[in-house]
C-alpha cells in the first residue's frame, strides 16, 4: 500500500519535471525548436563550472581566442546562464512580479473575452494585436514603477559581466587539426 502511494508520487513528480512540463507549456514552433535544440547541445555543467580549468590568459590573443571559442561551444549554457538571471531579477523584485502578474492577467482576461465574444469598441471590431497592445499599455505604469527599465539592463549587464568573465578565463581544449602554436622566446 505504501510503496504504491510512493510510485504514484513519483509518477507525479516525474509527470511534472522540467523535461516534461516546459516543452507543453511552448507551443509547437519556432519556440519549442529553438528550445529543443538548446536543450540538444548543452555541454555538461560539470566542466562548465571545474574550476581548474579556469586560468588567466597569457596575452591579448589568447583572451580573443578564449572568447570566441567559449561562446561558440557553451553557447547553450550560457543561454541557460542568461534565463537564470532573468528568473532571479524576477523573483527578487516584489514590484516586478506584480507588473507581471498584471499584464499576464490583462492577456488571459482579454484571452477569455475573445472566446466568449468578439470585443468591439466604439462599433468597430478590435484585432487581437490591437488588444494585447491595449494589456501592454495598461500595464505600462505598473512596470514603470516596478522598475522594470533598470532590471532590463541589470541583466544585460550581469550577463555580460557572467558571461564575459567565464568565456575569457575558462581554458580551451584544442581542436583536431589544430597546430600547436610556439610563443617567441
């Protein structure tokens, strides 16, 4: 009896995973191919974070060499690294959530309205665009207050910062084919 209530909690927690959950949630598309793909070429987090691979770079062309080859192959984590600042600008910020929680509200009310009925205003037929403008728009204080302008370029500029940090300081492994370079004496 116990050991079933168990599977029957496991089936649920593994029903509701991030592998499961996140593709239904996106739409199928370009969005969810896009995802799918970054989810295809992430590189193991385990190398991505092993500190003694991170070392400082003898000169500048191996800080560019560093920069291009890093961002080209943990492309995907750093993409994942982006998300995750997004998420914890959010979450941090009381105000922001509320912005949110506003405009998300405005779409999924103006969302049911279409359904039930056209919504027309002033005799004339309002496009679905036209009517998530109108939720953007009413929410525009809200997100001024909260803020939102700041946190946007937070996040750039943690990112970069992140980003930047671990793209010019984490060694690369040479390639195939690639000829060993001597440094002049």
């Amino acid at each position: 009896m116990a050991s079933q209530k168990d599977q029957q909690k496991d089936a649920e927690v593994e029903g509701l995973s991030a592998t499961t959950l996140l593709p239904k949630l996106i739409p199928s598309g370009a969005g969810r191919e896009w995802l799918e793909r970054r989810r295809a070429t992430i590189r193991p987090w385990g190398t991505f974070v092993d500190q003694q691979r991170f070392s400082r770079p003898r000169n500048l062309g191996e800080l560019c060499q560093r920069l291009v080859r890093n961002v080209e192959y943990y492309q995907s984590n750093y993409v994942f690294v982006f998300l995750g600042l997004i998420l914890y600008c959010v979450v941090t910020s009381p105000m922001l959530l509320v912005a949110l929680a506003v405009f998300f509200g405005a779409c999924y009310i103006l969302y049911l309205r279409t359904l039930q009925s056209k919504l027309v205003l002033f005799g004339r037929e309002v496009s679905p665009a036209h009517q998530y403008a109108l939720a953007g728009s009413v929410s525009f204080p809200f997100f001024w207050l909260a803020g939102a302008g700041s946190a946007v370029f937070w996040v750039l500029g943690a990112t970069l910062v992140v980003i930047g940090s671990h793209a010019a300081f984490h060694q690369i492994e040479p390639t195939d084919g690639e000829e060993l370079q001597m440094e002049p004496v």
